[in-house]
C-alpha cells in the first residue's frame, strides 16, 4: 500500500497509528521454501541484507509479512547505515551485515501458510499479526490520538520519519492511497547561501551552508523552485557577491552525484552573506536528505548565527529509543 501526504493527524474510531519507520520497504515472504525479500518496487533485497534470512526461515511455507528493514546504532536509526548496504561486491555485504546488522519490523499480514489474509480489515489483519508472528519484532499501533501526537513530536529525534496512519475498516490495497495517510513533521533552519546552480539564464538551484563549532562553513543541502518574484530578487543580489574560497576545508558541493555517472556538478559560489530560512524534512548526517523549500529572507540574522547547532540537537537521558518504542508505548517517556 501507499500512502498520501497530509498535515494532520486524522481523528474517528477507524484510524489507527504507527511510527513511520525510516528505512527500506520490504515484503518478505517464503514461497513453498524459497526466501525473497521484496522492495517496494519489486527489487530483490535479501542478498544486501543475509542476516534476515533467519526471520524468514519462521514463516510457514506460502506466508508474507509486510514492513521495513532499518539498521539501529545508538538507540536511533541510521538511514546512512542503510545505504552502505546496497553494496554489489558480496564479502562486503557480509562483513556489513555483522557490523551493522538489520532489523525487520513486520507492520502488517498478507498471506500465512496460504491463507490471504490481506483480504480482511486491518482489525482482523493485526490481531492475526500478533497472533502467529509472535517471534517476529512487530511495529507498535495504537487507536490512541494523544500518543500518536507524542510519536510525532518525540520520535524524529531517534530517526523515525513521522506517523502513519491506517483505515481499521478497510483491506490491504496494493498500490492504493485509499486506506494509509502519513504525517511528517516539517522543520526550519536559517542557512548561509553558499552558492547557486544556473539553468540557461535562470537560477535554478541556490546551495546553502551550515557552520561548525570551528567556524568551518559546510555546503549542506539545496533549494529549488525559484520562480517569479524570489527570482528577480535573487538575480540581483547574487551575482555581486560572487567569489571563491569562503567554504574553504568546509564540505563542498559540486563534487560527484550519486546520478551524475561520474560528472562533477558546476556551481557558483558566493560570499556567506546572505542568510534565508528554509523548511526541511529529514537531516541526514552531514546535508539534508531531499531539497528545501525557500520561505524567507533573514536580514535580521547574521551569518555566523547559521549554525549546526539547528538541526542536530543533543540526546538527553529521558529522550526515547528505538529498543524502548518497540517494547511498547508505555516503555516511553512522556
């Protein structure tokens, strides 16, 4: 199943919720004996991940399990973790899959020993999740708004991607959006405009920075969708501030893309003088994961004040774990 997009958190007796976990979508199912672990396209995964073919091997023969694979370290989620793991030499994949093991956390039932289960509401569909997968790590779900909430507050904090939120009356339905909603919590940050990418005569892409404690200024993400007003504006304050060698030992951008096949990406950089806030997602360890949306410029905020103290807050004794969310909702701190 898919799910749609939304802003809040949906309200009646229909819904019930689950953290949204930040990993890779997997179906894993045993075929008469034979494993696969399915992405949600359709790719084969088990081979990236060897270490889960044991939780395979306890589904009866012609059973599947929905859910996701994530990596735990540190009582949080490691998205970059997951990514080494997509690796094509095998010894590598081995020697990764002791390190940094896997873990599958099943969220739903499709088929067991046979029976299609998925053709049932979602009521049914997780009591007979924890019913039969009892030896499987099972994603916590509640009818409980108020905790939902609390999951979407407290959770990114671990790693987890915000809530998802599913129709109790309805069955499992491929491909549809008809029966999940997702909420993510969005977040600002005031970044240094580093530099920008050009498309003909327009800008197409402005490169933002982040300073460390050191003063290092690190490239840490992008901003597109620069249109109408906000692009005469930028045209005449951009090109005045062009120069070289403020990001100096800092993260840079313009190297290699994971789908530049090899190509080195061509940027302009400018002086760290201009400051804009934007709204991100997700911050992975050293940039934000997907592009930011421009909302504001900052005149108020000096450039130094651009730091990366903003998105990585520090843990606290109290703050919740993933090994605490998946004991049980009352495991968490409140």
């Amino acid at each position: 199943m898919e799910a749609e997009l939304v802003d809040e958190l949906p309200t009646g007796d229909r819904w019930r919720y689950e953290p949204k976990w930040d990993g890779f979508r997997g179906v894993f199912e045993n075929d008469g004996g034979e494993l696969a672990l399915w992405s949600r396209n359709g790719r084969p995964l088990l081979r990236y991940f060897p270490e889960l073919r044991v939780i395979g091997e306890r589904l009866p023969p012609h059973s599947a399990l929905d859910g996701e694979i994530v990596i735990e370290r540190d009582g949080a989620l490691d998205f970059d973790a997951m990514q080494n793991r997509l690796h094509p030499a095998e010894s590598r994949v081995r020697r990764l899959s002791v390190e940094t093991p896997a873990t599958f956390i099943a969220f739903d039932i499709l088929l067991w020993n046979g029976e299609p289960i998925h053709e049932r509401p979602l009521s049914e569909r997780r009591v007979e999740l924890e019913k039969r997968a009892a030896g499987f790590t099972l994603s916590p779900q509640t009818t409980d708004r108020v905790l939902a909430t609390q999951w979407l507050e407290r959770l990114e904090m671990i790693g987890l991607d915000g809530v998802v939120c599913k129709r109790a009356d309805l069955s499992y339905k491929p491909g549809s959006r008809e029966a999940v909603l997702k909420v993510k919590h969005h977040k600002t940050s005031d970044c240094v405009i580093v530099g920008y990418r050009m498309n003909g005569k327009r800008i197409a892409t402005l490169l933002l920075g982040l300073f460390a404690e050191d003063g290092t200024l690190d490239f840490v993400g992008h901003t597109s969708g620069i249109t109408g007003q906000l692009q005469a504006d930028l045209q005449k304050r951009l090109p005045p501030l062009v120069a070289t060698g403020h990001l100096g030992a800092g993260r840079m951008p313009g190297g290699q893309s994971r789908w530049s096949q090899g190509k080195e990406l061509e940027w302009v950089e400018v002086r760290p003088e201009l400051v804009c806030e934007v709204r991100y997602d997700k911050m992975e360890s050293d940039r934000f994961r997907h592009g930011t949306r421009f909302l504001r410029f900052r005149p108020d905020k000096e450039p130094s004040e651009c730091t990366w103290t903003q998105v990585r807050r520090s843990r606290r004794a109290d703050d919740p774990t993933i090994s605490g969310l998946l004991a049980g909702p009352d495991s968490l701190p409140r």
